[in-house]
C-alpha cells in the first residue's frame, strides 16, 4: 500500500464532520462524484475519472465505499484506506458501452447493500457527473429520494488542518520554483512551448526534498495580443520585444495546490504597465491588511476595489477564492469567492488564492498570493517579489 497523506485519524475526522452535516440535513446516504471530495474521504489517487467512478458515504457507523472501473480497484487498494471489500470495482463490459452503463451497475450494488431507500445525497455538479450517468442511477434506485449535495464535502474542506497547510507549504515552494523558472527562460525569440517545458519541469521536481504533482489547471502565459484574455493557451508563438508577460501558474504536492501568479516586462516598460501595476501591488496590500478572522469575504474584495477605484480601475470579476486539494479541470473548491454579495465569514485554516489580474487591451498584469487565514490575521504561504519583474 502507498503510504497514505494523511493519519487515518485525520480522515476518520473527515468522515464524522461530514456524517454530522449529512444528519443535519436528514440525508442516510452521500453520493460523491467530485474527485478531489473522493481523494479528500478515502485517500483514493488515480487517472481513473474518465469512466463513472463514485464515493459512496452512509450515515451508518461503516468505512465508505469507492466504487469505479475493475481494472482501476488495483489503484484503490494501493492508495485509499479503507478495507478490501470496500474497493468495489464494475465489469469492463460496462465501459462505454451504448447499452449498458456502469450506474446501472453501481445502483444495483447500492441496491443489493441495501441502501436503495430513504434519503440520498448527491453531488449533481461535479465535472465528471453526466447527465446520464445521474439519469441511469436514478433510474436504478426508484425507491430513493434524491437531493442536490454540491459542496456538503467542499466547505468542509475549507477549513484546513495542519497536516494540509504543511502539504500547501512545500507546494508554494515549487509555485515559486515554476516562477523563477518563467523569469529564467523567457525572452524576445524563446517559443512559448519551450517556456511551459521549463515551468512544468520545476513543478514537477522543482524541490529535492518533495514531489510535485500535474497541476488541476495547466501553467498561463499571457504575451503580446493574448494577454488581454485571461484563459488562452499556450502555442509556438516566440515572445517579442518590450512585452508583458502575465504569469499564472502554481506548485502541488499530493494535490494540494498553491497558486502564485506574478508580471514580468521584457525591455521596456510602458508608462501604463506601471501605474497600473503599482496599482495592484497597492491592492493587494490592502487585501492583506483586510483578511481576517471574522470579516467577510465581500468586505475583503471591498478593500481592493477602494484602492483600483482610486487609480480610475475596474475589475468585474471576482478576486480570489479557497483552494486546496484539486484534481483538473479546476483547481479552486467552488466555496468562498472573493467578491460583492459573498458574506462568508472567515475562519482560521480557510486558504484562499487571492489573484488580481487586469486585462487590458492588449496586455495584462496578474499578480496573486495563496494565503493562510491564521488566528490573528493572514500569512501569505508564497513568498516571492511582487514588483513586476523586468528583464532587458
């Protein structure tokens, strides 16, 4: 077995918050299809998520159950923690087959275990959750009453332990590792392909003392034209002379993800590159000053937009949401945004990703932070010049 990232007490306490917000709610069975709230319950890591595959939780005093592809159980018993009877793998006669379908098999299961009745909870917007993968379940457990589950397990994650904040601790090392990666390779001439090459090398073995994992979301380069669209791709289009280059990019260490987004300027820089980047490193020490516990998500947000306006700025979209552990295609938990409207109150072990970016017409600056909410205020978990970073 691969040692597990955690003590098996830390996921039985997992297990009883979650058992807890389950009875609350009346539910007696939860149906999880997120894979990073399926690694965050059994342990379970592994490239299966292709095919149907669900954690299964009762509000019975039992371990949970992972049930997924025949072939990936192996996987199941190297890496999550529960007891060999509860890694339950479907016949390879269910795999993407037009007359079959693996929850046809997986609510007979649930049915044969017998708990095919009652209230059952389901989490209907994980990414990997069909519509006809919730159709063909339903359909197989006529005698149970479904309810809407999204993020039960996700704003219990919110509040992280010790052992997760020392996981995103080395992963902030080798965000900030892909950083100085970035600034070392990118110049006037050097294809952007070649640059993801370097950045994704230091993120994967940017640390001799830990591994790192393939990022939920993969590394942003923002240059020349591209740089006023915050999510386009990388290609073979070589960096050009006095650009602005807007980085995106993050460490993971056993999934937990530190995100660190920073600004460089190859040659000159432009007047408005400046006063604008002055005006988001302003911003961003307001938002530091601002986190808290106690204060809301929205009067953090509140904070920034007092320091943009100033500058006669805008942003529409929010500026920072919790992160931790993730799996592609997305490596934020879908929780606290930071933003108008969001009065979630912060706590002590929320993490959040705070990122400013300003798209302009044709260039942009990005520049983020991945913070700890701590007893008394914040402590950013990356630490690496915030300037924007010039190379001549």
């Amino acid at each position: 077995m691969i040692e597990l990232p955690f003590a098996l007490s830390e996921y039985k306490a997992r297990l009883q918050a979650i058992r807890a917000e389950m009875a609350r709610r009346n539910l007696d069975l939860l149906v999880v299809n997120d894979v990073a709230n399926q690694h965050y319950i059994t342990g379970y890591d592994g490239w299966s998520f292709y095919t149907p595959q669900v954690v299964l939780v009762p509000l019975a005093d039992e371990e949970p159950v992972w049930i997924g592809r025949a072939m990936d159980a192996a996987g199941g018993l190297l890496t999550a923690w529960m007891k060999p009877e509860n890694i339950v793998g479907f016949p390879e006669d269910h795999v993407q087959r037009a007359d079959r379908h693996p929850m046809d098999w997986i609510a007979g299961w649930i049915a044969r275990k017998g708990w095919d009745r009652g209230n059952i909870g389901i989490e209907l917007e994980a990414y990997y959750y069909s519509p006809k993968a919730h159709a063909r379940l339903t359909a197989g457990l006529p005698n149970a009453t479904f309810h809407d589950a999204d993020l039960l397990v996700n704003w219990i994650r919110s509040v992280k332990s010790a052992a997760e904040i020392d996981y995103l601790r080395k992963a902030s090392r080798l965000a900030e590792a892909a950083v100085t990666a970035a600034y070392d390779v990118i110049a006037p001439g050097v294809r952007e392909c070649d640059a993801i090459a370097r950045i994704q090398a230091a993120q994967v073995a940017g640390s001799p003392d830990f591994a790192g994992d393939i990022t939920a979301l993969p590394p942003t380069i923002l240059a020349g034209e591209n740089a006023s669209a915050p999510h386009v791709m990388w290609s073979d289009r070589r960096f050009g002379e006095n650009e602005t280059v807007a980085l995106e990019l993050a460490g993971v260490v056993r999934r937990y993800t530190a995100g660190l987004a920073r600004t460089m300027q190859l040659g000159r820089m432009p007047a408005k590159v400046g006063d604008t980047g002055k005006a988001v490193l302003e911003g961003m020490e307001a938002v530091l000053a601002a986190i808290k516990p106690g204060i809301t998500a929205e009067e953090v947000e509140a904070a920034w937009r007092q320091v943009i306006q100033r500058y006669g700025l805008k942003k529409e979209s929010r500026i920072g949401y919790s992160i931790g552990v993730a799996y592609p295609p997305d490596w934020g938990e879908h929780t606290i945004s930071l933003r108008p409207g969001d009065r979630t109150i912060l706590k002590p072990g929320n993490v959040l990703h705070s990122i400013l970016g300003m798209w302009m017409d044709g260039w942009g600056i990005e520049v983020s932070e991945t913070i700890l909410v701590t007893e008394r205020g914040c402590e950013t978990l990356t630490s690496f010049p915030r300037d924007i970073h010039v190379k001549a």
